[in-house]
C-alpha cells in the first residue's frame, strides 16, 4: 500500500447506525485518513465504499488492540494524529437485579477496554507531535438516573480517569477531550448486553414497562441527529479544545443540572423522564 500523508485517526466502534460510524465520515470528509475499527468488520462495511480503512479490534481482547496497532504502524510510519475512544456497552437495570457478570463486562468495555487501547496507541500519538484523544464518554457519568447505574458509574469512572489522563499527557504534547454526548440518535439501547426482563421476585415488577422503554430508548425525545455531533466532534478536534465538551441533545442542560439541581430534584431517579413520580407504584 502507498505511505499515507494525511493526518490519520482511529476510532473504535464503528459498526454501522453508531456515532462511531458518523464520526468515521466526518473526519474523512476533514480530510483524515480514517482508520474505522469494529469487532466485526462486517458490521461496518459500507464505510469501505467511503475511502475508510476498517481494521478488526475489540477493546476487551488486548491481542487484537495490539494487531491493529501494529497495522497502524505499519501504514504511517509509527505515528497516529488522533484517537478516538468511542467503543461502548449499556446495561439497563435496577442495582438491586443487576447481573455481576453483565455488570463487570460494561466495566471491562467502558473503562478498562478504554485504557488499555489508549496505552498500546500512546506512543504514536506522542510521536506525531501534537496528538489528540477524544474519547466519547456520556452525560449519564454527570447526572443521576435510575435503572442505569451500572452504566452511568461505568461513565463516571470513564470520565474522571480521562481528566487525569489530560493532566498526565499534557506534559507529553497529547491533547485529551472529554466529549459528555448527549441523546444521540444511534443503536446504542438496541445494542445492549440483553433485553430487559426483571426476576419474578424483583421490588420493581410494578414498574418494569417504564424501565423497558427506558432500556429501548423510547423516553429519549431529544435526538440529535448522529452526523451532527459527529462533525461538532471534528471541529472540537481540530479548534485545539481540550478538556470537557458538552455535545448532543440536552447535554446543555444536563451540564447544568449536574452543576446546580440538588440530588432530591431527581427524586432518587424516579421522576423526570416519566413527567411524575413514581415511586409510589412500587
């Protein structure tokens, strides 16, 4: 293959109705050469009809993060301009029902799948001088919600470990940005870790059908289309942003209620997104 002179990227998650997918394409549309990962390649083939190179990698296998960074390497020479840490897990449950193993698993995704990408493909981006991580955390690690805990605390550890990342390649020339996306309109609820189904003995049998359109993502009225805060996403990137960037539907609004509603206005999560409280129904 011929060297590559663009600025390159990687994303992760890329499979085809994600915003992986979207930002893939917007920064070729930038004029990057997009290295699109997924961990399977077929999930995301018509970015290959884009002038997209897609690559196999699953943040949860440390030796596939090595191959690709491998074929990176190969392809630029051992640099890489931009990282893009989008790879994502949700689980919908109440605390009290959550399955450890599910649970552990948006962990292993979300934060340590996370890290260990960003440690094999550090040493590229310090060497192309001026590197950048975006990683696509959520507003759901800021604010407290009911039935997604597991994810919303997965996002919250996600979060505050990118701001220490920042802190720590600062001082290495790499820019770290902390995208708190918003609703989305993506396939992200229909790619959970399974379709919600309560035990017979759960305390929240009485309320299962709201926390199964919560899980389908049927309460989100808000969306943004994903090419939208794709693009935005480019621009962050390519303005010289670096720290927190708030993108997608309500994520304004979310940044500042997480600065400035009391825990009491969510009524332990019960109440916004269902227009009252239900608490009384379980």
């Amino acid at each position: 293959m011929a060297a590559i002179t663009r600025k390159t990227v990687l994303i992760t998650g890329c499979s085809e109705g994600g915003l992986g997918a979207a930002l893939a394409r917007s920064f070729e549309q930038a004029g990057f050469h997009v290295f699109a990962t997924v961990r399977d390649p077929k999930k995301a083939a018509s970015l290959r009809d884009e002038h997209i190179e897609l690559l196999p990698l699953d943040v949860t296998a440390p030796d596939t993060i090595h191959r690709c960074a491998e074929q990176v390497r190969s392809r630029t020479g051992g640099t890489l301009d931009v990282l893009v840490n989008n790879a994502g897990a949700m689980l919908m449950s109440p605390l009290l029902d959550a399955s450890l193993a599910e649970s552990r698993q948006v962990f292993e995704v979300n934060v340590w799948g996370m890290l260990a990408t960003t440690q094999v493909f550090a040493p590229m981006l310090i060497r192309s001088q001026g590197g950048v991580i975006l990683n696509i955390c959520s507003i759901a690690g800021a604010v407290r919600m009911a039935w997604q805990g597991i994810y919303n605390s997965s996002k919250a550890a996600e979060t505050w470990l990118l701001e220490t990342l920042r802190i720590e390649m600062e001082p290495l020339g790499v820019r770290v940005i902390a995208a708190m996306v918003g609703e989305v309109e993506t396939n992200i609820y229909q790619n959970g870790l399974r379709t919600l189904k309560l035990p017979a003995d759960s305390y929240y049998r009485s309320v299962e059908h709201i926390i199964a359109d919560q899980a389908a993502g049927k309460l989100q009225t808000k969306n943004e289309r994903p090419e939208v805060t794709a693009r935005n996403l480019v621009r962050d990137v390519l303005s010289g942003r670096s720290g927190f960037t708030w993108r997608g539907g309500v994520a304004g609004t979310a940044r500042l209620a997480s600065w400035l509603l009391p825990t009491r206005f969510f009524v332990s999560g019960l109440m916004i997104p269902w227009g009252g409280n239900h608490a009384d129904k379980l």
